[in-house]
C-alpha cells in the first residue's frame, strides 16, 4: 500500500512539472514606459487562438493609436518571461521581452522598458 501511495505521489510530481514547465508567462493589463506617455494595454491571453489583443497609445499625441494582436512565445526555457510579438492591424511586427518577476516588458529593438502595476523600483515584487 505504501509503495502504490509512493507511486502515485511521484506520478502527481512529474505531471505537475511538466505542466508547469509548458506554461507561457502572460502579461495581461496595462503597462507604462518612465515618462508615462507611451501605454501598452494588453488584453487577456486566449490559448486556443494562441494570440490576443494589444493596443499602444501616447498621452500626449492621442493621434498615435497602434493596435493588434500579440503572441507569446518561449523565452529559452525562462519560466519568469515570455516573449511578446506585436503584430500591428497594419502588419508591423514589433518583440517585447516580459519579465514576471519585475513585471516589465522591453521593446527588444528600442530597448524602451514599460512597467506594470505590480513593478518596484530597485527590487522584484513579492512573491504570491
């Protein structure tokens, strides 16, 4: 009886890491660079679609709307980032790097960093 428990136990282990090794880190909400005039909105990541929706606006132009869709993809193994491909209505395609644990994206061309709500400065938020 021990063994089959052991067995058991051991069986939950492995699908557990294995499911959390296939999860791709998703950054749903809103997201602003240091001057606070560039704003990422990001919606809700649907995983059958394997995309969802982005928009970036500026506070200051209001005329400088670009959205979209994004896609996540492997960032190397990383389980605290993903990589977030932009595909703009125009088809302009622009990669950010997500990080989960300082809650920041970077546009990996510009190197302009966008910060979530649950970033802080200087150190990685708690852990839930």
């Amino acid at each position: 009886m021990k063994r089959l428990i052991s067995v058991a136990l051991a069986l939950v282990m492995v699908l557990c890491l294995f499911t959390a090794c296939g999860k791709l880190v998703c950054p749903v909400g809103t997201y602003k660079d240091s001057t606070q005039t560039s704003v990422i909105e990001l919606g809700a990541y649907d995983e059958k679609a394997e995309s969802g929706t982005m928009k970036i606006t500026n506070t200051i132009n209001t005329d400088l709307v670009y959205e979209g869709t994004y896609t996540l993809s492997d960032n190397g193994g990383d389980k605290e980032s993903s990589i977030v491909t932009f595909t703009q209505n125009d088809g302009t395609v622009t990669e950010f790097v997500y990080d989960s644990t300082l809650d920041v994206m970077q546009d990996i061309t510009s190197g302009i960093a966008y910060y979530g709500a649950n970033y802080v400065e200087g150190e990685a938020p708690a852990a839930e």
